[in-house]
C-alpha cells in the first residue's frame, strides 16, 4: 500500500485594531500588502519542516470576497517530485477578548481535498475552538472543548466553489463557544475551560494538490462593541444599514460630537451635531463602521453602523 503523503498548512491571522472594538485584515493594498508571496509581509512569516519557503501562500487578486485581494493558498505535489512538505504562514493575535467574535471568509476549489482545519488556540497550544473539512464526511465539523473532541453537523454540508462566512463567538465570561456558518448558528459547546487565545490558525491537509481562499478576516470585541441598556434607551440613531443619511437622537444632550471609524482604524468622518439632525454618510465606502460619540460629560458611546 502506498504511504499516503500529507500537507499541513498553519495559518495565523494578525488583524488590525479599530478603538479595541473591530479588527479586520482583508490583503489589501491600502493595508500595506502587495500581490505576490505572503512572506515578511506585515510581519508575517512563511516557512516549512525542511525550513524553505515553498512560496505557496500568496496575495492575489484573481478572486476576493470583499475589495479586490485576498490570501491564496496553492500547492501540487508535482511541483516537487511528489514530495509534499509540511508548510506554514503565521503571525500572533493582538488581543484575546473576554467576548469576542471572529468570522472568515473562506473559498475551498472543487479539485482541493477536505481535510483542513480553522481554529484557536491558547499561547501553551490548547485548541480552544476549531472548524473542521474531513474525507470522512460530507458535512461540516466543530470541536467541542467540553469533551475534546470533533462533531459532524450532519445538516451543514461542506460548500464548493463559493464563498463562505464561518464564524465562532468565544464567550470567556458564560464558557460557551457558539459556531456560524453564513451567519446562521449551527452548533454551541459548554465548559469552555480556556482563559486566553493568541492565535488562529488554518491548517490543511491533502494528498496531491490545494487550491482555497481567506478572505476579511474580523476579531470583533463583543463587549466593547456592545452599549449599556440605559445608554442605549437614550442614544438611537437610524436608518441602520444606510446608504445615504443617519440621524442621531440623544436624550442625554441637545448637541453632541461624534466620529465614524473604518475596520482599519482610520476616522472617516467627524464633527458636531445636534439631536435629529441629519448626518451625510453618502462619501462612505460599503462597510462595517463604529460610529462613536461624546457628550458634554466627555462620557463615549459606540454602536455599529453598516453603510451599504
């Protein structure tokens, strides 16, 4: 019987911090990365068991989910005589939130194997939570942390071909970590014993070639990104999505400033207002924003708004 030869592929994800609420890496030129190998690129490092740079991860533009790059990860046996190494990008998460949200856009080829994995993990190595693909199953998989082990979720195929948003909401606080795929809830775990996460990583194994995409990567600060009910009763602010105008009511205060901030951190957008007065968004690309505010106490208040 033929030796069966493997590929192993770890992914690690730095994002860029939005306030300690949003973070977002998307390849994009305007982040700093330019087409091409994905090595040193902002920090980042690609390297194998036989310590060489087989040059399988690159910044492309030949497909994304959102702009115009994303991350592609190509290899074939053939490349090398048959022998396929274990290879691997990776650089460390910035935060590891009390409540925290992270989401991926993910293409898997028709011609690429199953089995690969998306998953956090501690500083000491400790899987935390972890999509999986196997050659066992049609479906979709998720690791429990309670009992340690992978659960097929027999209603949630695996998708060719398209793109797809996997997400998981680790909640440090309740011990609970819940999985999304195309933001619809598909599977939730208990007992979550971790205390920290400080990196994510993709992880593929295949027998003769690959070909997938990731794509707007978000780590989300569930806690942050959220407004005390008391504040929320008194600040309001519609349409949200827009495309065109918001207006803010704020019962705290007849006028206010405000600031509106991209997934890079950047402010797009500032100045002063008064309750109910229209706000003009129509210069703003199609994204998720924090629009935060700050009354005459100097108290902050954000909430997230989605410009279309």
């Amino acid at each position: 019987m033929k030796k069966k030869i493997q590929i192993l592929f770890f992914a690690v994800f730095a994002v860029f911090q939005v306030e300690g609420q949003i973070e977002k890496i998307s390849f994009e030129n305007s982040e700093g990365y330019v087409i091409g190998n994905i090595n040193t690129q902002n920090q980042w490092v690609e390297s194998s068991s036989q310590n060489t740079n087989y040059n399988s991860s690159k910044i492309t533009n030949s497909r994304s989910s959102e702009g115009s790059n994303s991350l592609q990860f190509k290899y074939s046996s053939t490349d090398h005589g048959g022998f396929i190494p274990t290879s691997y990008v990776y650089k460390q998460l910035s935060n590891s939130y009390s409540k925290s949200r992270f989401s991926i856009d993910f293409y898997l080829s028709s011609t690429s194997a199953k089995n690969m994995h998306i998953g956090l993990f501690t500083s000491n190595g400790s899987l935390v939570a972890d999509f999986f693909f196997s050659d066992f199953s049609n479906f979709i998989g998720v690791y429990n942390p309670e009992h340690g082990q992978w659960y097929s979720i027999g209603n949630q195929p695996i998708l060719r071909n398209q793109w797809v948003k996997l997400a998981f909401e680790i909640d440090k606080v309740n011990k609970k970590v819940k999985y999304f795929v195309n933001g619809q809830q598909i599977y939730i775990t208990a007992n979550l014993v971790a205390t920290e996460f400080s990196r994510l990583d993709i992880d593929f194994t295949d027998t003769s070639s690959l070909n997938f995409f990731v794509d707007n990567i978000m780590h989300e600060n569930l806690v942050a990104m959220s407004v005390d009910n008391d504040a929320k009763n008194q600040l309001q602010f519609y349409p949200n999505p827009t495309k065109d105008f918001i207006s803010i009511k704020n019962d705290r205060t007849e006028s206010f400033a405000y600031q509106i901030i991209d997934a890079s951190g950047k402010i797009v957008k500032k100045g002063k207002a008064k309750t109910e007065e229209r706000i003009d968004v129509r210069g703003l690309v199609k994204g998720n924003y924090v629009l935060q505010m700050e009354i005459e106490s100097g108290e902050k208040l954000s909430l997230k708004l989605i410009k279309n």
